[in-house]
C-alpha cells in the first residue's frame, strides 16, 4: 500500500490552492432602444350638409354635420390646425368645432378660411378615438345651389 506523507499531501494541497483561479472576463453593454415619433390623424368619412332657412326674417340658411378623429402622437407639444382647399363663396362660413384629446385644449368653433387655423393645441402623448367634431354652415341671405370644399386637418409641433 501507498503511503504519502504529511509533508507531500500539504504541499500539493498548497499548490492546488495557490494556482490561480480560471480568468473570468466581464463585459459591460449598454442598449439603446429609439422610439420612433410617431404622429397620426385619421377622420371619419366626409360630410355633406344640407342649410335649412332659419325662419328669421333676415333669412339666414344653417346647417351642421357630424364626424370623429382619431389621434395617435408620441411626442409633447402638438397641435391640429384646420384649413379649406379654397376659401368659402361669399356670404357662406364653415366652421369646425374640433373637440381635444385627453390633456389638450379644444379652440371651440373656428371659421374655417384658406389660412390654417389652430382648432386643437396643448396635445401631448396620447393614443385616442372616437373624438367628435362638429361642422356648422351658414348663409346669408341666398346661398348658392351647392359648394364643395375639402378640409384639410393637419397635427405639427406646437409654437
């Protein structure tokens, strides 16, 4: 039988116990992640109103009409501003009422002209739906037969 001394065991066992350990490298990464701004306006389909007299002897013609957005930005300090492909015939006004998304301030009823016109602002980050917007025309006196205009919304950084 083999027999190991004291002296052999307690000498490998300092070696084995001062070689050094197997080399451990670290290494440190930092991800970015982008978010993409993201800036979205999509409207319901278009509106044909119909004036109805007022019955008031200054015979003045109204109507209104109905249709929602929906809006999606990721980035602070937005608004919608509203503008006619042509101006209105004389004596005819469009107006928009363009209600705000959460945390936005709605300008009430704007007369929409050629010049775009701020209907929304204050918009922040937000994703909704369903938001309503409310058309108005209105005549004065005889109004033409029939006019179509285009309405143009369109969101961009808030100044």
């Amino acid at each position: 039988m083999l027999r190991l001394s004291p002296r052999l065991i307690t000498a490998v066992l300092a070696v084995i116990c001062s070689a050094p350990a197997a080399a451990q490298t670290t290494v440190v990464t930092q991800i970015s992640v982008v978010f993409p701004s993201i800036s979205r306006l999509s409207m319901t389909s278009g509106q044909a109103l119909t004036l109805r007299s007022s019955g008031r002897a200054d015979k003045t013609f109204a109507g209104t009409g109905a249709s929602t957005y929906a809006i999606a930005t990721t980035e602070a300090n937005h608004k919608i501003v509203a503008q006619l492909d042509a101006n209105m015939p004389s004596g005819l006004t469009l107006s928009a009422d363009v209600a705000a998304p959460a945390g936005g301030i709605s300008a009430g009823p704007i007369s929409l002209t050629r010049d775009a016109a701020d209907v929304v602002t204050g918009i922040g980050a937000v994703s909704q739906s369903g938001l309503p917007i409310m058309y108005t025309v209105q005549a004065n006196a005889a109004p033409p037969t029939s006019t179509r205009r285009t309405v143009v919304f369109t969101i961009i950084a808030g100044m």
